[in-house]
C-alpha cells in the first residue's frame, strides 16, 4: 500500500509540475457561453432546456458542461479558481483509476504507477487542463475508469453491487461526452478476455449504447459544415494517423503547427517501440495487451 500511495505521489507530483499555470487561467471562448446559461433559467422548463437542450454545435452534456457552469457560477460567480482546483482534482482522481486499473488488470503495481506516468506528459492534456470548457475531457476519462472499475470487481468477484455500480457510471458517462458509446466494446474486450463465461451481461450493454447513438444522433444535429460533423471519405485514415500522432505525447495540431524534424524523429522511435513491444506481448499471449489495444482502437473509432 505504502509504495503504490508513493507511485500516486509522483504521478501527481508530475501532474502538478506539468500543468500547475491551469490552475490560474481564467475563462475564455466557450467559457462565457456557459457562464451566462444560468441568466436564461426562470422556470422548471427553462432549467430543463439549459441542461438537456442541444447547444454547442449540437452537443448535450449535462454534466460536463451544464451542471459544471451552472453550480459553480452560482457558488463562486466569475472566480475561475474553483472551477481549475475541481478539474485538478478531478485528475488526480482519473490518475489513481487508471494506476489501480492496470495494477488489478496485469497483476504488476509497479505497471499501474509507470501507466500513470506515461499517461500525464501528454500534449494531449494541455488544453484540458487549461480551459474550463474542456472539463468534459477531464470528467468522461473519469466516469469511464470507474465503470470498468465496477466491471473487473463484478468479474472478479461476482457482486451485484459492483455491478449495479457499473451501470451506474455507465449511464452517467452519457451526460459527460458523447464517445462513451465506446464503453460496452471496452467492457467486451475485458469480459471475453478474463472472463468469457459472463458473455451473457454485454449485449444489454451495447443496446442501450446503440439507442442512445441514435437517439443524440436525431435531436443533436449539428450545423452543415460543422467541425462535429460526421464525415465518411478517405480522410479518415488521416485522421486516424493524427490522432495516433497525438498519443504519442509529443505533438498536438494546436500546439505544434509546423512539426521539427527532431520531433518526428522521436515520434517515429515511439511508433517503432511501441508497435514491438505491442508484438511482444501478444505472442507472449499477454491478454492485457490485447485489452490496451482495444481500447485504444475503439476510443478513437468514433471521432
């Protein structure tokens, strides 16, 4: 316990080290859009609409967004330092879900605490870190983790609790960001993997995913030419290839619009590593492995 509160000690102590001038940044872009929802609010009907109506190019969350800007303004009015201290916090929290995650899923503590490292110093994390409009990044890697969570606790032990908890987070993940229909593929690579006899619990999992896939697609449409727009053309393995560029850690399109040689350089031993160790694995038959792969594969599907 000592050593695994340790390793939670760095990776926060990194987190900090990385991304402590968000704490300071005030509100911009987005932020004053969601700031002023509450002055629209008078009846039930209108407090109804600003949680649930579809804003923002046609995105609903309601607890990412709405009900974040909404409590806290009313709390706290124009001082951004709360809202930045429950977006820290909230990392943290994703940061010891994710070291107690790997540590349950591979057996090895030390692998939790080196997952948690890697995944901090990420480009990726800057903007979150820094805007309050993007606590939905923050917030749905949270709902998330805890869900699968709840799921290995069912699988490993077969509580109801555990799973009642699951389906919890499951529902909430909804109301933080609309790629949380990835969840029930996540949940199938970690059920068939470890424990395929509890098959039987998925579909249910993948049918309220696709109805609500449907239903936001209906209500939540956005504008013609819209960056939220879905577009199905060739394009897609570029976008593939950025996003796997962004995960490297290294590079990020609104951070680095020109790419130095040295950074692609970099980037291209990274790809090289992990591709061999991700070859490694899988003929060691390391089924954590193949579940890392998956989940890899199937956050970014959507987008």
């Amino acid at each position: 316990m000592t050593a695994r509160l340790a390793g939670f000690a760095l990776a926060a102590s990194l987190c900090l080290t990385l991304y402590w001038p968000g704490l300071w940044t005030w509100f911009y872009m987005d932020d004053f859009a969601w700031l002023g929802l509450r002055l629209s609010i008078f009846t039930w009907r209108d407090l109804l609409d600003a949680l649930f109506a579809p804003k923002a190019q046609g995105t609903i969350r309601p607890l990412s967004e709405r009900l974040y800007f909404l409590s806290l303004e009313k709390m706290f009015g124009l001082e951004a330092l709360p809202f930045r201290v429950v977006a820290f916090v909230t990392q943290l929290v994703n940061l010891w879900l994710i070291l107690r995650l790997v540590e349950r899923v591979t057996g090895s503590r030390w692998g939790g605490v080196v997952a948690a490292l890697l995944w901090i110093p990420n480009s990726a994390l800057a903007s979150a870190m820094s805007w309050t409009s993007a606590y939905n990044q923050i917030l749905w890697p949270c709902l998330l983790l805890l869900a699968c969570h709840a799921r290995w606790t069912w699988l490993e032990t077969g509580s109801t609790r555990a799973r009642r908890w699951e389906w919890v987070f499951f529902l909430l993940g909804f109301g933080a960001l609309e790629l949380h229909v990835v969840y029930p593929a996540i949940a199938a690579a970690l059920t068939l993997l470890y424990h395929r006899e509890r098959w039987r619990d998925i579909p249910p999992l993948f049918a309220v995913a696709a109805v609500y896939a449907v239903f936001n697609r209906m209500i939540a449409r956005p504008a013609g030419g819209s960056v939220y727009k879905l577009h199905w053309d060739t394009d897609i393995f570029a976008t593939l290839g950025t996003y796997v560029r962004m995960a490297s850690g290294i590079w990020h399109p609104e951070l680095y619009r020109e790419a130095e040689k040295q950074w692609l350089a970099v980037e291209w031993l990274l790809g090289a590593a992990a591709v061999a160790a991700a070859i490694w694995f899988l003929r060691q038959r390391d089924r954590w492995a193949a579940f890392g792969l998956v989940w890899f594969l199937a956050v970014l599907a959507p987008v």
